[in-house]
C-alpha cells in the first residue's frame, strides 16, 4: 500500500487520487521543500511499483488510514524543531554580539545549558537577558557621561577622549564606555603594572600589552582593584601578560567564560586573568557571559577613581 510519508505542518498537504493514478502537490510556504519533493517522489516511485506488481487498486480508505498514521508518527518527530522558539531569541542574542554568528551561539549555549542541567531555551533566554542588561547599563554610562565620543566602532580602549593613565596597584582593572560595531558593551582591561596595560582592543588586532598614558577612554570610565591580597593581584597581572597577549578577538560576549580560548575579547581576559590564576571570578552575575560592566559591578571590585 501506498504509505503518504511526508505531512511536516499545516503549511505543506497534498492530495493523492487512486483512481487517475497522479497526485497534486500543493505547498502554501516553502519550508523544507527540497526534502518533501525528494521523500515524496520516492514514496511515489516505491508505490507505482508496489501497485503494479500486485496488480491492485489502492483504495481510500487506505490511502486516508496511511495519510493518518503518518501524519501523527512524522509531525510527533517534527514537533521539537517546529516548536523552537529560540531562533528568534537567537537572532536577537547575536544582533547584540556583532561578529558571532546563530550557529556559533547555538553551539556554545548548547554546551552552556548541557554543563548547568538547563534547556537551551532557557540558555538562550539568559543570555539575551545578560546581553541586554549589559547594553543598558553601557548606555546609561555613556548618556551620564554627556555620550562621548568614547563609543566607537569597536571595544578598543584607544577610541576614547580621556587618557587611561597610571593605576594605584598591579593587578587593577579600568573599564571604560565603549562599543563594538555600534552596540555598546563597555571596554575592561588588566594593569600589568601601575604604568602599563594589558588588554583585547578589538576586532581585527591581537591582545596586547601597552603604556596605560597612551590608552584614551571614554569620559566616565573608571579604576578599580579587586578585593583580595596583592599577592593574587600580581598573580592575575602576570597570568594575563604571560599567557593570554597575543591572541586574536573573540565576538562572542555572551559565553565567553574560557581561560583557554585561542581567542579573547576584553571582559574574558579580565575575567580569566583572575580566574585562571587565583581562582576569583569577577562575573558579577553568574551568566553564561562576563561583560565589561558585570565586572565593574562585581562584589569583588572596587572603584577608586572615575574619569
């Protein structure tokens, strides 16, 4: 019997009559219409010749009982993907992180939520909170801060009007009003020294190190130290100059927490300075990401001068 196989939505029916030996197809939306055409010429093939050898009539009754079955079996495997509501949230979650792609971010939530026992729905709908919390507050610094100039095209901490400077301490962090292709997330960077820096400047150039009187920030940008002893300030201050310079710039903000990671954006370096050589988190909000301003708010540091 001539089994219908293929009924993935309300969007795509066809109709098979026995009696003229053809069928129409007709297909309202396009979704997945390469594989129904191919699936559903091949059941015809397999059908014309079953029909043939057995020298039968398929009648409609039968036709309609194999339309039924296969209806339920293939739209109850369907159902999942034609369910998702994450693509959306997806789009939206890589419009805020310019240079990550939706397959990217599908991929390492899908490890996020595997690793914390969650849905990836409810990875995703995380990390969009993250990711629009971290623009408001980049915003709300940069509109306090009469909107200066120091948001430009990308995260790099020389696009500002300020000069950086010196810090009190090795080990202490800035972080600064900017934004990357246009969407604000803020600038960090580590002080290997009192005198110089080590940062991720952004897209198209490799982490570095470079003389903290040479860096220009935003008006509003801010020093800080991190609460713990100086030991483990220099600690994460040579971790970050010794092991993470020299590698190229990671978009992805929004799972970034990698001490490892071939690539680095500024937060993640920060972040895994500290992390990787103390063992101190500085996310200030458990998220799959670490941005700029969750480690300016983090109960681990402390701001001591404002720009």
């Amino acid at each position: 019997m001539l089994n219908a196989r293929i009924i993935l939505s309300t969007d795509l029916k066809y109709y098979f009559s026995s009696d003229q030996g053809s069928f129409s197809l007709n297909v309202r939306r396009m979704r997945y219409a390469f594989l129904c055409f191919f699936m559903f010429m091949f059941d015809g093939l397999l059908g014309s010749l079953l029909l043939r050898a057995r020298g039968c009539v398929l009648k409609k009754r039968h036709m309609f009982a194999g339309i039924a079955a296969s209806s339920m079996l293939v739209i109850g495997s369907a159902m999942p993907a034609l369910a998702d509501t994450g693509n959306g949230s997806l789009n939206e979650l890589a419009s805020l992180n310019p240079g990550t792609s939706v397959t990217e971010l599908r991929d390492s939530l899908g490890k996020f939520a595997q690793d914390e026992g969650i849905s990836l729905d409810e990875a995703v709908n995380r990390a969009l909170s993250e990711s629009k919390a971290s623009v408001r507050e980049a915003k709300s610094v940069a509109s306090l801060a009469n909107r200066s100039v120091a948001s430009a095209r990308s995260s790099s901490g020389g696009s500002g009007t300020v000069t950086l400077g010196p810090a009190k301490r090795k080990g202490d962090i800035f972080v600064s009003p900017a934004s990357t292709f246009f969407v604000r997330h803020g600038h960090t960077g580590i002080y290997y020294s009192t005198a110089t820096i080590v940062e991720a400047p952004g897209a198209g150039k490799k982490s570095r190190s470079i003389a903290a009187k040479e860096v220009k920030v935003g008006k509003g940008a801010v020093k800080q130290y991190v609460r713990t002893t100086s030991t483990n300030r220099g600690k994460a201050a040579n971790y970050a100059f010794n092991k993470l310079r020299g590698k190229g710039y990671n978009f992805n903000f929004a799972v970034n927490k990698s001490t490892t990671g071939s690539t680095m954006n500024c937060s993640q370096l920060v972040w895994a300075a500290y992390k990787a050589a103390t063992g101190i988190d500085l996310d200030g909000n458990g998220g799959p990401g670490v941005y700029p301003y969750n480690i300016k708010d983090s109960s681990k540091t402390v701001t001591y001068k404002t720009l």
